[in-house]
C-alpha cells in the first residue's frame, strides 16, 4: 500500500516524500489506518519494521485535523524505555512538525530539571519522554494532562522490563480514558506483563500482530 492511499494531510506526504519512502511497511498499512479511525491499539512487529512512523502520521494526522481539547496542555505523550529511543524518535517528529504552528519537547531523564520546567511551560503539543522524569513533572504540576488525545507507548514491553509500570500507571492516570485515544507498541505481545498492562490501559484495543502467532 501507497502512503497516498491512506487520506493523509498533503504535508505529511510531502514530509513522506522527502524521507524518500512510497510503500508503507505491513505494520503501518494495518496501524495506520486503525489509528486514524480512533482505536486504541495494541501493536506488535518485529524492530526494524517501521513503527516510529506506524503511530507519528496517525498523530500528526490528528493534530491538524482535530480542534486541541485544551488549550495549553499537551495534546500527543510518547513515552519510550530509553533516552536513545526517545531521541530518535523526537528526531523523526521534528522531520514534520518543523515549520508548522506545533512545539514538541522531548523529556528526558538525566537532564537539567528546570531547563524542563521552562520548555513544558511553553505549552508544547508533542512530548516524547522517559517516563520516570516526565512522572516527576506531572507530580509536581508542570503540566497537566487534561486535554491529552493521544498516549502513545513505544516499546512497552521494554518500559515494563525496566520497571516503569509505577510511573506508566501514574501518567495514565492523569490523563482522561474516555477523551484520549492509546496507542501501545511492542516487538512482542507474549509477555504477560504486556497484556496485564493493556487491560487497564487501552479502551477495547484492536490488536495488529505482524509477523508472529497472534
Ligand atoms: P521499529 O520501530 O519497528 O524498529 P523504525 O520505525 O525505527 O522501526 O524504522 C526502521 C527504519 O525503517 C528507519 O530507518 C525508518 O526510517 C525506515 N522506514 C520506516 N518506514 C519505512 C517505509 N515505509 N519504507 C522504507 N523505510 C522505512
Ligand atoms: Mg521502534
């Protein structure tokens, strides 16, 4: 399938173009258009198949699609296992929100605290974020979670291996189920953890398996 196939905005498909890629991989011909028709997911592909993009163009697709809910707070949460992943991915976000009226932020662990107080009281529309750092900015009101649309987990089940679950629950808290859209991603969905998680997470999850026993 085309990327043109999908009713994707003509700026996303230009930025698609620019990246230099045409055919969707089979992780975003399913999650893409499961997402953009508002279901919580629970997504899994082996690493290299193209996730990062399977979740950023249903995201971006929303954002200048959909009015915000909130007016300051953040609109799309990302939360990845590590800081190379969250990079990475803030990377790939900046190569379509660059030039249009959305701020993204990325949050890290390990960084200077108050440098990230000062960015998140700018009101960004994107943060990408380790989830312990990004659970202490919310503990501590420096943003809110109200208005959120979109949660967004990447590699969950390395998160959950690295002990987040405290700190996923909390942020997911925050945020209101019943306005925001999950989106849960993973190399592997035979992890009971994984599962356990998505029960209390997502919202009647479709679940997309590529590439492994379902
Ligand atoms: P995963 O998260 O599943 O490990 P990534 O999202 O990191 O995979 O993508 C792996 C690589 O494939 C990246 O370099 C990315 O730019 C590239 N890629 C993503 N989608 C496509 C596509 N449709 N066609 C060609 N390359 C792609
Ligand atoms: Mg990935």
């Amino acid at each position: 399938m085309q990327f043109t196939e999908f009713g994707l905005d003509k700026r996303l498909l230009s930025a698609i173009e620019h990246m230099g890629f045409e055919q969707a991989t089979e992780i975003q011909h399913q999650a893409i258009p499961a997402a953009m028709s508002g279901h919580d997911l629970i997504a899994s592909s082996k690493t290299g198949s193209g996730k990062t993009l399977a979740y950023l163009l249903p995201a971006m697709q929303r954002l200048i699609k959909n009015r915000p809910l909130a007016k300051r707070d953040p609109r799309v949460v990302i939360l990845t296992p590590t800081r190379e992943l969250a990079k990475q991915v803030f990377a790939q976000l900046r190569l379509f929100t660059s030039g249009t009226q959305f701020k993204s932020v990325l949050i890290l662990g390990g960084e200077n605290f108050n440098d990230q107080v000062k960015v998140l009281e700018k009101d960004p529309q994107f943060i990408v974020a380790t989830p312990g750092r990004l659970a202490d900015h919310l503990s501590q009101g420096h943003f809110y979670l109200n208005g959120l649309e979109l949660l967004i987990l990447d590699e969950a089940d390395r998160m959950l291996d690295l002990g987040f679950s405290k700190q996923l629950a909390q942020i997911n808290k925050a945020a209101d189920h019943r306005k925001r859209q999950t989106l849960m991603f993973s190399a592997t969905l035979d992890h009971a953890q994984v599962n356990d998680f998505a029960l209390e997470l997502l919202n009647k999850p479709k679940r997309i398996a590529i590439g492994h026993a379902h």
